[in-house]
C-alpha cells in the first residue's frame, strides 16, 4: 500500500498539549514559543522543531515538558493522535511503508496487530537495506556505518551511536544531541553535510 505524498506540511495541536506543542503532517515536532515560569520569573522560550531520540525499538521518541510535567512519547503516537483522533481499543500504529522513522501522517494508520506486523515483515528488512539516511540525515555511506551492525546486514548510523553514547556519560555539554552527531559525522567521513542531508532533517 503506498501512502499519499502529501506536498504541504500541516501543523496541528496536539491532543492534551493545546498551545505548547504542535505536531505535523510530515511527521515533526514542534514547542511553542511562550512565556513560561522559571523560578519564579517570566521567560520567552523561542519556538523550536525537537530533535528526536531514536529508541533501540527503531522508534523515534521525543521529551514533552510543561508546567513540570513531562513526558516521553514515541513520535508516531503523537503524529497518529493528532491527525487520526484517538486510538481505538486493542489497535496498534502502523507505518505503512514498514518504515518505523517515517511518521508523516499519511504513512500512519490504526490497525490490528497482525496488520502492524504484516507492514514490518512485508517492507521492514528491505527498508532497512535500502535506507540511505539515518533519522537525523546523515547519510549511511561506508565510514559512517557501525561496523559490528554492518556485518550483521544493519545500517546503523555510527555519527548518531557515537552521539548517543556521549549523551548517556552525560557529556554533551550544552550541544543537542543533533549537534553532537553531526559533528561526528563530519568526523568520521571527512565530508561536509550537504543541503540534501540538512534538508531532511529541519
Ligand atoms: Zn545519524
């Protein structure tokens, strides 16, 4: 089943984070810009598209947080939430291309489990190998592969697992995890980022 390309992006609330978080037809993230209280004190907090973590499930996840609550969601829960209504009881989120990154509302539907499983074994390993990009947009080329996946037949991004790793010593000092990443990258295959691997993940 091919989703529709949909060639606007429409930006949604999402449920229960009405005016502090918005969701989008191609899948992103989104804060607010606001006010907020930090001790005591008024802050504008400018608005700011979220970098995703990506779970060792092959979900993204993202961190929400208002008013001291805070929650970690999986992005494709989000996305389903907030341009298919609520989910029905006992149904899952499917990723119609088998792509578990790919959380553009249209790629998404609620389905059964079986369903959910079928898209995963019908799209899934051939999505993996025919993955050019990792989430944040670097590209998979020879150097930025982790070498102990690649003998396994994965394309795991070695920029985005270098990243990770730092981020888990509680050593990114001040750098979003993105940041971190890309710089790895640039690290590990002496190359540039070019407008197409930046494209995709703004
Ligand atoms: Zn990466």
């Amino acid at each position: 089943m091919k989703p529709s390309v949909e060639l606007q992006e429409v930006w949604r609330a999402v449920p229960g984070w009405e005016g502090v978080y918005e969701a989008s037809s191609f899948g992103r993230i989104r804060s607010l810009g606001r006010i907020v209280q930090r001790g005591g004190r008024d802050m504008r907090v400018r608005e700011k598209i979220l970098a995703p973590n990506v779970h060792h499930s092959g979900y993204l996840r993202v961190n929400l947080s208002h008013n001291g609550r805070r929650s970690e969601q999986l992005v494709h829960w989000i996305v389903a939430a907030t341009f298919h209504g609520e989910r029905p009881l006992g149904m899952e989120i499917r990723h119609l291309d088998g792509d578990q990154t790919n959380n553009a509302a249209a790629n998404l539907r609620y389905g059964t489990s079986r369903e959910n499983k079928n898209d995963i074994k019908g799209h899934g390993t051939h999505a993996m190998r025919a993955r050019t990009h990792c989430p944040f947009g670097h590209p998979l080329v020879g150097s930025n592969l982790v070498k102990s996946e690649a003998r396994r037949g994965h394309r795991k991004c070695r920029a985005c697992n270098s990243a990770h790793a730092r981020a888990h010593r509680n050593e990114l000092r001040g750098q979003t995890l993105k940041q971190a990443a890309d710089q790895y990258y640039i690290e590990y295959t002496m190359a540039p980022l070019t407008h197409r691997s930046l494209e995709r993940t703004t």
